[in-house]
C-alpha cells in the first residue's frame, strides 16, 4: 500500500525476484554481456546438488520449497513468506 498505483504495481522487490526465477526456468543459455550470463549462472545454479569441485550447504527444511532448489526460487520463496504475516518484503 506504501506505492503510488497499490492496485496498479507491483513491488519493485518482488518484481525483480519474479524475473529472476522466470529466468531460472529457461533451458537455454542467455545471449548478451559477460554481466547478464554471470547473473543468469548465479540465479540458476541449484544450491542442494553437489557438483565436482563444488557444492552447497542446505538446510533441510528449505528442501522442500515448492519452487524447486535454485538460487533465485530460494529467495523468492523466502520473500512469500513474510506475506503471510503481512510483512514488508526484504530487499535483496
């Protein structure tokens, strides 16, 4: 409600969190600058596989996010969560 247009935008918060999981689902790599595809990898990578020489440390209870482990679904699903509790969203 803290918006000018409250019925017409949305948050600049959550609208940034959408694109990035909405990124996060396409099967294919972007095309653009070395900034775009370092943001895209980042908000792709999926933070409960162990890979190589790489892997991540999750807890149990955000396995089972229902839009899935990549980096960029765990932070929109932490942001929904304040929503229930009518609660500003963090900034990231």
């Amino acid at each position: 409600m803290s918006l000018n247009m409250p019925t017409r935008q949305m948050n600049p918060t959550y609208e940034r969190l959408i694109v990035f999981y909405a990124l996060s689902l396409l099967d294919l790599s972007l095309c653009g600058c070395d900034n775009t595809r370092n943001v895209w990898h980042w908000m792709t990578r999926d933070m409960a596989k162990s890979e190589g020489d790489t892997s991540y440390n999750m807890p149990w209870n955000k396995l089972g996010n229902p839009f899935g482990t990549a980096f960029s679904a765990l932070r929109l699903w932490e942001a929904l969560q304040p929503i229930k509790l009518n609660r500003p969203p963090r900034k990231w």
